[in-house]
C-alpha cells in the first residue's frame, strides 16, 4: 500500500485529525474545493487566472468523489482529516467527513499546495520552524487583488513561513522548481507592503513570529480559496481546513516537473 493511501486511510477512519504539514515528505499534498456543476466552468475559469495561488492537478466529475489522476481509493468525502462548509458563502462548521453532505451535482478541484515543497526546503537545510509534528505555517490576508471570473473574486491569501535571512535566495531558488506547489515567493520582508497585518493569522493558527536573524517570506496560499467562495456565495461549497489537505499518491519530485 503506498504511503499516501495508508494515511488518507487513516483519515477515513478518523485517526488522523491533525495538520499535515510534516506527514508526507516526497508527496503532492493539494487543497480542496468542492463546487456546485453549475459554477464548475466559472471556477475553473478562476482558478486558470490566478495560477500563483491555484496551480490546478485536477478537475473532477460531477458527483464523483474520486480523483483516480491523484491515487487509488481516494474518497473526497472523508479522506481529508478536516473540511470547511460554507452555505452562501459563509463558514457553517468544520467537520472531518462530508458524506452527508454529498450531491450530484458536486464537482472537486485539487489545487497544488505549499505544503508539498516543505520537506525540501528542510532537506537542503533551510530551518522552519513551523515544519513538525502538530506545527504549520501560518496564512494571512493581503491587499493584493486576485483576477476575477464570473462570480469568483477576492484578495489573496498568503502563506508565510520565517526564513533566516542567509537562507531566503535558497529558498527562493528551491520553490520556484515546484510551479504546481505555488512556486516562489510573491514577497519577501515587510508584510505591510502587502497589507498583511502578523498578529492576525487566518483561524490564529500558524507559527507567525519572526525571531531575530529572520525574514517574513509569502507564498501565494490555496486558502485564497475561501476568499473566492465567500465572493461567489455558492449556496453549498466544500474545502479543506487550513492546513488539513488531501495527501495524493504523486511524487512531489515528478510534480516539479508539471
């Protein structure tokens, strides 16, 4: 069984209810969102405009929970340890199984995730704090406009993890080989620039300060998806909680190469 499957199992059975930011070195881990057909054509639409924050791995079918594209036996119903549900575009709960809320007419789109790139900025020793067991980078809003398409709009979220100053070109150099991981950073330094205010993480989550020798760095961040879904207002949507992300069978290293 690969390592992927193994712990999406685990999840299905409810025993992996954590951040999964430190749990799958060497696999794609993707964010989730699960659209209405109806709006599945406009999303996508987004989603292509906005390629920093949305790097697309796979569009499902409608009513189908599977993303055989991504690994075996996925079931996009319970095999996240969390979700997030919105009803008209606001957040209603956080389960960790969406089968009763299941539709037909549901379609889900995984997008490439900053998670996914972690375990090789630690390889090639750059130091995050935020990369362990129960730990995750924090995200933020900014000031920054996404480009719009039909309903779907926003600002964009960010992920920032503190880099040592010495170590902000190589991590640079590192992300930018992962495109469908969000890439390189889209700001490094002072976070007001990009209105980004670090006492405020989304869900206040997140290891957000920054220690002395270090530098603030941003990533373009799959949490912007709820910022689109709040736009839309969908009258059901599903995606994953922050830092809770689908853990797919592809080899992060093959990813790099999309």
């Amino acid at each position: 069984m690969s390592a992927g499957r193994s712990m999406r199992l685990e999840a299905r059975a409810g025993r992996l209810n954590g951040p999964t930011g430190s749990m799958a070195p060497g696999l794609v881990q993707a964010n989730l969102a699960i659209i209405p057909a109806s709006l599945a054509d406009a999303f996508e639409a987004f989603l292509r405009a906005n390629p920093a924050p949305f790097p697309l791995l796979a569009r499902g079918n409608p009513g189908d929970p599977s993303l055989p594209k991504l690994g075996e036996d996925i079931d996009l119903r319970s095999d996240l340890p969390r979700y997030r549900v919105f009803r008209n575009g606001m957040t209603v709960d956080t389960p960790t199984d969406v089968t009763a809320l299941w539709r037909d007419d549901f379609v889900p789109f995984a997008i490439g995730c900053s998670l996914t790139f972690e375990a090789d900025l630690v390889a090639a020793g750059v130091a995050l704090r935020c990369h362990a067991p129960g730990a995750t980078c924090s995200a933020f809003d900014t000031s920054i406009p996404m480009t719009s398409a039909g309903p779907f709009g926003g600002n964009l979220v960010v992920s920032m993890r503190a880099v040592r100053e010495d170590q902000v070109n190589m991590a640079r150099a590192i992300t930018q080989a992962h495109p469908m991981a969000h890439g390189a950073p889209v700001h490094v330094g002072d976070p007001a620039r990009i209105g980004v205010d670090l006492s405020r993480p989304i869900d206040g989550i997140g290891l957000c300060d920054i220690a002395p020798g270090e530098v603030p760095v941003f990533w373009a961040c799959g949490v912007s998806l709820e910022r689109a879904i709040a736009h839309a207002a969908p009258d059901l949507a599903i995606t994953h909680a922050p830092g809770h992300m689908l853990i797919t069978d592809l080899a992060a290293k093959a990813a790099q190469l999309a």
